[in-house]
C-alpha cells in the first residue's frame, strides 16, 4: 500500500514537469503563386527551446466540414532556423483549416493548429478560451 501510494505521489510530482515540455508551434505560410498551394514555415518549441532534429508531418482537415476536405500528411523538411521546418500545402479551398502536426524521431508529439487561408497566405489563429 505504501509502495502504491509513493508511486501515485511521484506521478503528481511529475505531471507538472511533463506539462511544461509540451511542444509549441506557430506556422505562417505564403501563397505559391498556384492557386490554394501554399509554402510554409512552421516554428516549434518545446521548454522554450527550438525543436531540432525532428521529423514533421503535417496533415489538414477543414473542421466546419469533416471528412470532406482533407490533405493526407505531407513531411515537412528543416527549414534555415533552429526549429523552422518547412512544407507545401496544397488544400481545398480558403477558410479556416486544422492542421495536426505529427513529430517523430527525437522528439514525439503532436499537436493541432487552427488555421486560416486566404489568397495572402495563411496563418495560426488563437481560438478563444
């Protein structure tokens, strides 16, 4: 019993480390020059550190239609910067598109960015809480 209860108090005591390394992005993106074809940047952090030698894929999903427009995972590749990684998109139509970013290698995770695309570019916007 004692042993359990030791084990339960240092899980606590590490869930609020494990929190604070969740892994952060942000994403700005410009058109191609091709309709709905966009080039774009994706910076990632995790710890207020640059991601680095990590494999990206990056897949989209419109989330006013599931199902209807998707883009199947396209793999990013480095970009210039620590933490920069960069990919193509090439989606549906404009508006506003979730993009789940999937991390392997030397770091697992994966997270969702809520974004928008219009004939300038697209960018990740901040839902309200």
């Amino acid at each position: 019993m004692k042993a359990t209860s030791n084990l339960l108090l240092s899980l606590a005591l590490l869930a609020p480390m494990a929190s604070a390394a969740q892994t952060r992005g942000d994403l700005q993106c410009k058109p191609s020059g091709k309709d709905l074809i966009y080039d774009c940047v994706v910076r990632l952090a995790r710890a207020d550190r640059p991601v680095t030698g990590a494999q990206l894929s990056v897949s989209a999903e419109m989330p006013s239609m599931p199902g209807e427009h998707r883009l199947k995972p396209v793999k990013a590749r480095p970009g210039k910067g620590p933490g920069e990684y960069v990919v193509r998109l090439d989606l549906d139509m404009p508006g506003e598109w979730d993009l789940k970013l999937r991390l392997t290698g030397a770091v697992r995770d994966q997270l969702v960015l809520h974004c928008e695309f219009d004939e300038r570019g697209g960018r990740a916007l901040r839902r309200p809480k």
